[in-house]
C-alpha cells in the first residue's frame, strides 16, 4: 500500500516514524496509515519505553481504524488506559493533529492555501 509523506509516497515497510508524543514515562514514537480518503487504516507504536505500555497493544489501536478528521476524540470515540492516561490522551491528539493536516494539506488544499 502506498503511503502519501511529506516527501512524497512510500509504502509502510519503508515508513520511518513521524510523530511523537509525550507519554507517562518518555516520549511515544509511532507511525500512522492512512487511505487516500484520510481514514485511519492502522497505527503502530514505533517506540515506547513506558513500563505500563498497553498502548502497544492490538485492541487499544485498533479502535482507530476507518476514524477521520474530526472523529477521534478522546474519552468519547478512543477509551483511555487507566495508569497510562497521559499516553493515551497524547497519542489520541496525536493521530487527530495528522488527520487534520491530511485533510487541511491533501484533501482539500485550495482552502488551506487561503
């Protein structure tokens, strides 16, 4: 599957992490799929060194899948991990921020040029 980039396309095997979080412990490295209409088709955790890292865990990310701008909300769409709250609120605002500047710089970029 081909993944748009800043640079441009490149397929999920060749992605390198692009954003980062705070999380409870460090800072949370992961990486996000989209489709070209801006849903979320996956989200990996590249990096966390938290002890109590169930934002590693397949059931957590999942409840991203097929979400798009507007519609990641934490407590109301994403459930949070209690004892790793921070992380699972930073992550949430994360995938949100790049749903919203998918949707602002490719999908509908004559309104973002303004």
């Amino acid at each position: 599957t081909r993944i748009p980039t800043p640079t441009g396309w490149t397929t999920m095997g060749q992605l390198r992490p692009g954003d980062q979080v705070i999380g409870r412990d460090d800072t949370i490295t992961y990486a996000i799929a989209l489709d070209k209409t801006g849903k979320v088709k996956g989200i990996e955790v590249m990096e966390c060194w938290e002890e109590y890292a169930k934002v590693r865990l397949p059931e957590w990310r999942d409840q991203f899948k097929n979400k798009q701008r507007g519609e990641v909300i934490p407590k109301k769409t994403i459930e949070l991990i209690s004892g790793t709250t921070l992380s699972s609120v930073h992550i949430s605002e994360g995938v949100s921020r790049v749903l919203t500047t998918f949707g602002r710089m490719i999908l509908d970029p004559q309104t973002s040029a303004g």
